[in-house]
C-alpha cells in the first residue's frame, strides 16, 4: 500500500493521534453571528469525530468583534 503510514499512530509534540487524517480548520459558517457554538456546529464537528479523523481543528475563531471574518446575514459587518 503506497499510503500505510496514514491508518498508524502519530503524535504531535506530546499527544497522540490514533491515525494520520486531519480536518484542517475550516469557515462552516454553523456559529451563531455573535461567535457563539450552535448545535448544528456540534452535530456538524460531531459526525466527523465519528468519522475516525486522527485530529480535528476546529474552525475560524476571533476573541474580539473587530476580528471576525465572516460577515452577518445581510452582508454587513455586525457593530457598522
């Protein structure tokens, strides 16, 4: 097999993957505008962890309103 390595454990500094898949972090949009976690966020993260993925990160993240990326439904930056 040309890709045996991806089925065995790997680690990371001090934690231990049970395979090589990684979901890299990606912009779902399934948070609520205020940067909260809604349930279809967690269903949507819930199904991929099922799915057997060695690690998953997360998606796009900002600890103030000036920092978010995504704008709200009616395309406007949600303080302007």
């Amino acid at each position: 097999m040309k890709f045996e390595k991806l089925l065995s454990p790997g680690k990371i500094g001090t934690m231990e993957l049970k395979n090589r898949f990684v979901v890299p972090p990606m912009g779902t949009n399934f948070g609520n505008y205020e940067g909260f976690v809604t349930d279809r966020m967690i269903e949507y993260y819930r199904a991929r962890a099922l799915g057997g993925f060695g690690l998953i990160i997360i998606e796009v993240t900002a600890v103030d309103p000036h920092g978010k990326a995504v704008l709200n439904e009616v395309g406007i930056w949600k303080d302007e």
